[in-house]
C-alpha cells in the first residue's frame, strides 16, 4: 500500500518535471524578456535617471510618482483624462456605426452584400502604420493632401486638420474608426447572423416596431456575443499609440497639436525629453491602471454569465 | 403594391449607401495608387483626377532601385524568421503542457500572462535600451529578435493554448491506450490537429515583426539596419514632399504581401483567433 503511494507520488513529480521542461524556454523566455524589464522599470522609476544621469543617477523615491499623480501640469493627469475620453467617444461611434452598417448588410434582399463586405475590411487587411502613414500625406497634408484640395476647388480655404488639438482630435478619431470598424463590423455582422430568426417572426406578429424590435431583441441577444470582442476593442482604443503618434507626432514633423493619450506621453517622455525616471513611473502607472481593469474586466464578465 | 416599390426604393437607397461608403473607405489607398502611377505628379494643380492621364511605373522602379528597399527587405525577413521560429519552438510546447497537463503553479502562470498580456511592450522600451546596451545588442538584429520574441511569446502562449483546449482530449487517451508515447501523440496526433492555429499564430508574429516600427526606429541606427517598416517610416520622414509619390508606390509594395496574407487567411483569422482566450 505504501509502495504504492510512493510510487504514485513519484509518478507525479516526473511528470510535473517533464512538463516543466516543455514550458520552460518560452517561461524562461517571458521571464527574461518581458517580466525582467517591467521589474527594471519599476526600479528605474524610482530615480532620477535621465540623459544627463543615464549612469550615476540617485534614488528620488516617490518623487517621480508624485509628479505624475499630484503635479497637475506635468501633463500625464490631462493625458490620462484625454485617453479615457478618446476611449469612449471612439468606442461609441465604433458601436453605433458597425452596429448599423451590420444591420444593413443583413437586410434580406441585398444581394452585393459579399462584395461590400469584402471592400469594407480592407482597412483591416492593410499594415496599420501604413495606412496612418497614407491617411497623414494623402489625406491630411495641408498643401497637397486630397481633403484640402477638395477644398480649394470648393473656393474654401485650406484647414490645418492636424494644427489644433480640436481638428487633431476629430482627424485621429476618423482615421482609428477607419482602423478599427472593419474588425467590429465583423463582430456584430457575425453576431446578427447567428440569431434565431423565430423571435423576429412572433415579434412582427405583434406588431413590434423595428426601434422596439432592436431595443428588445437584437441588442439584448447579441451582447454577450460581442461582449469579449468589445472588451479587447477597448483595451486596444485605450492603449492606442500608433494613430496619434504617427499623425502628429512624429520627430521632425510635429504638426503643433499637443495631443497626448498616456502612451505617446510616456514614450514622449522616455525617448524625447528623456526623462526615463519620470516615464518610467508613468509606465508603471499605466500598466497598474490596466491590471486593474483585467480584473474588473474578468469580474464583470463573470456577474454577466451568472 | 405600394409597400413593394417602397421596399425596392429602399433597397436602392442601402445600395446606393454602401457604394458610397465603400468608395470612401478606399479612397486613401485609391489615391495612393493613383498618385503613385501618375507620371506628370501635378501635385499642385488644380485639375487632380482620379485616374491618371499619363501612366508610369518610374515610382516603382525608384522604390527598387534608388531606396535601398531590398535591403530592409531582407531585413524583415531575416528578422521575422528568426522570431518566428524561436517564439514556435518554445511556444508550441509550452501550450500544450499548460493545456493538458495539471502541475503546481499552472494557473498562478496562467494568470500572470493574462495581466503580462496588457502590458504594452513599449512602456518597457527605456529598460530594455538599457538593458541591451551594455550587451551591446543595440543596433543589432539579435537585439530586435530578443524584443520580438519576447514581446510574442506570451501571445503565441495564450492564442495556442486557447485552441489545443478546444481538442478533445479523448483522441489522445486513445491513442495512449494504444500504446503510443508522449513524444508520439505530440507529433502524430496533435500537431496536425493544431495546424489552424498554428498557422494563424505564426501568421500573426510574421505580420508583427513586418509591421512593427517603433523599436526598429529606435534602437537601429543608419538606414542600411533598418527594416521595411522602419525603411518606410525614414521615406516619409525625410523629403515630405518631394517623395511622396515614391513613398505611395513604396507604401503599397510594402503592403501587399500582407494584404495576401490577409485574404488568403481570412476564414482562419477569425477562427484561429477568436478560439484562443486573449487576443490583440
């Protein structure tokens, strides 16, 4: 009997040593690679590490933190205000606009439906950045960009789309819902074709309205289907970089706009002005703010399926 | 009667409004297009049309010879293919044990990933220059193919793992009954198995290191280390103006391998994606 518990005990540790062995180099991998830069970085953030004191820099415990959390005008506060802002007016219009154009694509009789399906994930299928790069030179260039030579054969003046913060804001929310509508016209096109056609029939026996029908029905049924996709679709809106990088801030091509959502205020500050403390406990921050979202993220989806 | 034509009135009406849309969404690429195959570039003239008067590929023949686009070409790939293969040899393995196999301190792993997963690699970007440098690894390829790997690894974890759940496990308790050993169910049977999302995750880390610029900008220096997306990004950067025809005809070189990707792939994207628990 003994023997045998040994023998099973044994068993158990070869295995959970062989499959620490087949884990091992890609946990080895993360450890070194991901996990051991995030730790760096969190002791970077306690000091005053920055171009001038890039090797004999001091410790200035909280202070970095301080000024980002207290300091109203070291600007990450603002940033921060503007990335939750920037997060839900795009997640609205992302919502509203799939919502309809799915909705119409499922319109019984419209035969082309595949072919307009096609033409509107292109968007998806193209390199992000080069996209940007495009949107930036061919259509917002204020001298030879399409939007104001159209324009100028109006007889109107030329406009600064990326100049101000306001214009900045409204042409980097065009081109992320450009981005980004393709992947959650997908979602929700999807989502409507797996839905019981049957409830629609009794609705429209009683004579439920379309308003009432999608109030009542449509939204209800597919919210949990959508839910995981929507969930992603706001980290990534919330960790955009790309967008607001490339059209306004790029090194030697600033436009003027003084946009920042917390991810180009941290790389501004790191590789910029090269206040690496400073940015460092900005990224600390940020990556504490998201872990606090994964976990109300997960518990909200929980309260959902219960 | 009426509510026949009212209803084909509106059919029209949607029609008309998805070509509408559908032109609109393309215009940026169309434009791109056409500027990059115009040969007088009248930029600045009044009388813009759409499609070109007088053809040319002389934009595309710059790209090749004058830029040194084939060298970041083979940049890129070289860099790719050694992320790739890297991040799937460590990375196919390692989601299969933590798909099957219960050992101590699985699901703590598990759920470290899900909160390294938020991270964005680019809030790290300060320690890891500063890590590197004293290895001497920046301005290297091996130093991008450390930041990729690592950067991948923890997504080529999840979107496999996500799928080998989705096997049953039935199939390989059989073929152990019959005798088979690890090694031999690993490579006969669940290989083949995982080829969907194998071939998305490996798609996926290909389509990163093609697309990614901001590491490349930062930590090469010189154009000839630069790879395609830091390539492009230098094009544009540099003569605003005078190069934007070559940049358009560059831009859509760039794309279009994974644009083909792209289609190609579709039905699988979507599958091989959405079965995984974590995703871009």
């Amino acid at each position: 009997m003994t023997n045998n518990g040994t023998n099973k005990e044994n068993c158990k540790r070869k295995d959970a040593l062989i499959s620490y062995l087949w884990a091992g180099p890609s946990l080895i991998l993360i450890a070194l690679i991901v996990v051991f830069p995030i730790l760096y970085t969190a002791y970077i953030s306690f000091t005053n590490m920055n171009v001038y004191h890039w090797n004999n820099y001091e410790f200035v415990g909280l202070h970095n933190y301080v000024n980002a959390l207290l300091v109203f005008d070291s600007g990450f506060l603002s940033a921060l205000l503007m990335t939750i802002f920037w997060t839900l007016v795009n997640m609205v219009l992302q919502l509203v606009i799939a919502f309809v154009l799915a909705s119409l694509l499922n319109i019984k009789k419209l035969r082309l439906r595949n072919v307009y399906k096609t033409l509107l994930i292109f968007p998806w299928a193209m390199p992000g950045y080069v996209s940007i790069l495009l949107w930036k030179t061919g259509m917002f260039n204020s001298q030879f960009g399409l939007l104001n030579q159209f324009l100028a054969k109006l007889g109107k003046e030329p406009v600064r789309w990326l100049g101000t913060n306001t214009m900045a804001f409204i042409s980097c929310t065009v081109v992320n819902l450009w981005l980004a509508l393709p992947f959650m016209i997908t979602i929700i096109d999807g989502a409507l074709q797996s839905l019981d056609k049957s409830y629609y029939e009794n609705a429209l026996l009683e004579g439920a309205t379309w308003t009432q029908r999608t109030r009542y029905i449509t939204v209800p049924m597919i919210k949990p289907i959508i839910a995981p996709s929507v969930v992603i679709t706001i980290f990534t809106t919330f960790k955009q970089f790309d967008v607001i990088y490339l059209l306004t801030q790029q090194v030697g091509s600033k436009t003027g706009s003084s946009l920042h959502t917390i991810l180009t205020y941290a790389y501004e500050n790191a590789f910029i002005t090269n206040n690496y403390g400073y940015s460092s406990a900005v990224s600390i921050i940020i990556f504490a703010l998201l872990i606090l979202f994964t976990i109300l993220g997960e518990r909200g989806g929980k309260g959902e399926k219960a | 009667m009426r509510g026949k034509k009212k209803e084909k009135l509106l059919l029209l009406l949607v029609n008309l409004l998805f070509i509408v849309i559908c032109f609109g969404v393309l215009v940026p690429v169309l434009y791109a297009l056409s500027v990059s195959l115009n040969e007088n570039n009248s930029l600045l003239s009044s009388e813009f049309s759409f499609i070109p008067r007088k053809m040319t590929l002389e934009n595309y023949r710059a790209v090749f010879f004058d830029e040194p686009i084939l060298l970041w070409l083979k940049n890129s790939v070289i860099l790719a293919v050694i992320t790739l293969g890297i991040s799937m040899s460590c990375g196919i393995p390692a989601a299969y044990v933590f798909s099957r196999r219960q050992f101590p301190g699985r699901k703590a792993i598990l759920r470290g990933l899900v909160l390294l997963y938020a991270f964005p690699s680019l809030l790290s970007m300060t320690a890891l220059y500063k890590l590197l440098t004293p290895m001497g690894l920046i301005n290297t390829k091996a130093g991008l193919v450390i930041v990729y790997t690592g950067t991948m690894a923890v997504f080529a974890l999840w979107n496999m793992k996500g799928y080998f759940d989705t096997i049953p496990v039935e199939i390989e308790e059989a073929a152990k009954v019959d005798g088979a050993s690890p090694m031999q169910i690993v490579t006969r049977i669940v290989l083949p198995l995982a080829k969907p999302t194998i071939a998305v995750t490996a798609m996926m880390i290909l389509i990163y290191v093609w697309n990614e610029y901001i590491f490349a900008i930062n930590f090469m220096m010189g154009s000839d280390t630069y790879t395609l997306a830091a390539g492009l990004n230098s094009l544009q950067a540099t003569e605003m103006s005078g190069s934007w025809p070559v940049f358009s005809a560059a831009s859509l070189v760039v794309s279009l391998p994974i644009l083909i990707i792209f289609f190609a792939l579709q039905k699988n994207m979507t599958t091989g994606l959405t079965s995984g628990g974590v995703k871009g």
